[in-house]
C-alpha cells in the first residue's frame, strides 16, 4: 500500500525496517536555524535522514525569491539521492507535532515524491507513545534519481487539498 497523506505511528513502527521506506526528519525552528538539526542527533526516528529545511530544501538566493524559494533542481536531485529517495520509495517525513501543520505538510510536499506522507502527530507523538529512538547520524545508501521525477511546477492537487481538509483537525 502506497501513502500519500498521513501515516500513523503504529504502521510507521511495523514498516521500519522495510528497504523501500524512507523517513525523512525535517524538524527546523525560523528562530533557531540549527536547532532541527541539533535535536535529530540528540533523539529521531530509526532509520531517519535529516533534511534542513535552509540548506537542503530550498534555494540560496533568498534576496529575490522569498525566505526559502525552490532548491536548484540538480542540487536537490543531489540531496534526495544521497537520502536514498528514488521513484520507488515510500517518504515519511515528520517534524514535531507542536509546528503548524502547514510546516509538517510542505515538508512533505517539497520532496515531490507521489508516495509521500507526513506522520500523524509527528516525533512528539512517536517519542510519547514510546517508540524506538536512535541517536546520532543515519547514512542511507545513495539512489539513481531520474530528473524527470521531479516536478517545480506545481504541488500535485490532491496534497494540496489534502493539507486544506487535514489542518482543520489542528
């Protein structure tokens, strides 16, 4: 089964070792730019990659695009590859629960991935419900990612509608 939305702790936990899974930590704070990356090295899911939120999902020239414009396409390609993210993966991103779930969601949407869903609660709900931790840095092997699976154009419709009807239960 393919997700595409949300996917609960429980089933996280049962597919955690499966090959063609990838959780993707995306946990940023606007007013502490290293503190995402600080607290995945204290404590994150197995398996988990982190992906920042400045460096690796969004483009550098922030004087004329917005805070955090698109990522140059062959630079992302570079980043999602050395997550080990192809066409044939599942993503599972989480942030902890208590960002907005518009962060939770486009953290989610930006890696363009049809099979990607965000986890329900987030972090914090995985570490209440006593889950596994690991600790430190995770390397996933490299993948060969095909340019065109990427799409800048646009968000596919159905995530976005699905972050419309979702963020009304936050």
């Amino acid at each position: 089964m393919d997700y595409s939305t949300l996917i609960s702790t429980s089933v996280l936990e049962s597919h955690l070792a499966h090959p063609s899974w990838v959780l993707v930590d995306c946990r940023f704070d606007l007013n502490q730019p290293d503190w995402g990356r600080a607290n995945y090295l204290q404590g994150h899911i197995p398996g988990a990659v982190y992906a920042h939120l400045a460096k690796d999902l969004s483009g550098s020239d922030h004087s004329k695009n917005g805070r955090h414009p698109l990522p140059d396409q062959q630079e992302f390609i570079r980043h999602v590859s050395s997550w080990g993210i192809d066409q044939n993966k599942q993503v599972i991103a989480y942030v902890p629960v208590e960002v907005p779930l518009q962060r939770d969601y486009g953290a989610s949407s930006v890696l363009w991935a049809s099979k990607c869903a965000v986890l329900d609660g987030g972090y914090t709900k995985w570490v209440s419900e006593g889950h596994p931790v690991n600790i430190g840095n995770e390397i996933q092997n490299p993948s060969i990612l095909k340019d065109q699976w990427i799409n800048f154009v646009s968000l596919p419709i159905k995530k976005s509608i699905a972050f419309d009807l979702i963020r009304v239960f936050y």
